[in-house]
C-alpha cells in the first residue's frame, strides 16, 4: 500500500499548508491510500492484495482526533478506532486491499487544543500490512497555523446628548468630582465572533476621546475607567488630578 495526504488548504512558498483558525470547530484531513505495482511498467512484479492493511495515525494534543468520513466513491468500508484522547487512531483499511484499489476517506479533527501560541501541526500517517511490503515509510502531514480572530467593538454614550455650561475654573481650582460638570458614561463592548482558543493570548483596546479644548480647557475629563469583571487595569489611570469622588463624573469645562 502507498499512502499520501492532501486538501485544498492554503500553502506556504515551500508547498506548506496553512491552517488559518478563524470560525471552524474542526478540520478535515484527507487520506488516500492505494495498492498499485510499485512499477507500472512491470505490473505483474508486485502489487498483490495486502492483507490486514492498516493505517494508524498519530495526532499532535492540539489537534485530537474527532471522528471518520468516509468518501462515498471509495473508503465506505474503512473502519477507525481511537484511544481515549484521540492522540492516536487505527484505521482497518481492508483485509485484503485488493490488489489495484483505492481508498479515500477523511479524518476529522477537532481545533479545540489550539491556543494563541500554536505555529505548526504535523499529523504521522504509517501504514502496515501482514503481506511483504518492504520499505514503507511513514507520511507526515504538516500545517503552519495562522490565527485569524474576527474582533469586533461597539459603544454607546449614556446620556446620548450633553449640554456644557457654568462657571469656568482653572484646573488648580478643580477640587471635587461635582465640579467637573455633567456625567457621561461610554459603554464599550468587546466581542469574538470566532473560536474559543484554549490560550486566548493578550489584546488591547485603545480608547481616544476629546480630551481638552483649543484654549487647553478640559472638554472630557476621565473620572473613572473599568474593563471587564473582575476590572482590568488600564493606563493611563483615570482622575489623573486626583479629585475627590463623591459620584461618578464627566465632561468638564
């Protein structure tokens, strides 16, 4: 028997697939293993029916085996058996592959062990069989990782609209929170649209908003900055004229 892999993945300058994680659970890993004369030119040399031909695979604890998926034109009778965590699969291919036949069929895997810091993949192929069939060599199956996460952010201003007035002071006059005029609150929503990486990694949001006039007055102060449950800390810290908090303020004159 001769085993190859293959799909329509991507590939690297070097012929390298590239597995881009985006929104899909799991992968497909196409097999396709045939039983032909090693020499076409000579048929009737070997290429006899193999018998108890199996396939075993071995998986990478980022990429456990899911299941089979048998392709209708060829690889119905493939049976698979997994162990416990899916590191390893046998795959009962034919006894006997007849000679001349092809079986395809499709393993599926699941993306869950995958983390921010995954760059590669590689999934071993060996075959076997109890007739003479020296030299079989495994097949390694390799993919670079690309993560592709669609972040999304949305905000609102609560109240929408804001009226500014009063008596204007200079910052050194600015003692307490209520004298920084009216409040606002920005709400802003951070979503992941894609997959649950088991190691999420880090990011950031950078927040900009009208911080002071043309004069160099203040027009939105920072009284109070809180980002997720528990609250991650952000910098620069809010209140940076350290005021003293009576309510939750806004923008000032």
């Amino acid at each position: 028997p001769k085993g190859s892999h293959g799909g329509s993945a991507r590939r690297d300058e070097d012929g390298t697939a590239i597995f881009a994680v985006s929104d899909q659970k799991d992968v497909a890993l196409e097999v396709q293993v045939t039983n032909e004369p090693s020499d076409p030119s000579d048929p009737q040399r070997d290429g006899d029916d193999a018998h108890q031909a199996l396939l075993v695979a071995t998986f990478p604890p980022e990429l456990p085996y899911a299941a089979l998926r048998p392709d209708e034109a060829g690889g119905l009778g493939v049976l698979c058996l997994a162990n416990q965590n899916g590191s390893r699969v046998e795959c009962e291919l034919g006894n006997p592959l007849k000679r001349g036949a092809q079986v395809r069929f499709f393993l599926i895997l699941s993306t869950s062990g995958i983390s921010i810091h995954t760059t590669d993949l590689a999934v071993e192929l060996e075959l076997s069989t109890t007739s003479e069939q020296p030299g079989l060599q495994p097949v390694v199956a390799r993919a670079r990782v690309v993560i592709e996460l669609p972040l999304a952010v949305t905000g609102v201003a609560v109240p929408p609209r804001l009226f500014f007035g009063g008596q204007v002071l200079g910052e050194s006059a600015v003692k307490r929170e209520s004298q920084v005029g009216s409040a606002v609150r920005f709400e802003v929503t951070v979503s992941q649209r894609g997959p649950v990486l088991k190691t999420p990694g880090s990011a950031a949001l950078t927040v900009q908003w009208p911080l002071e006039l043309p004069n160099g007055k203040w027009l939105l102060y920072p009284l109070s900055l809180e980002l997720g449950t528990p609250p991650v800390p952000c910098s620069p810290p809010a209140n940076p004229l350290r005021l003293a908090m009576v309510r939750f303020g806004g923008g000032r004159e």
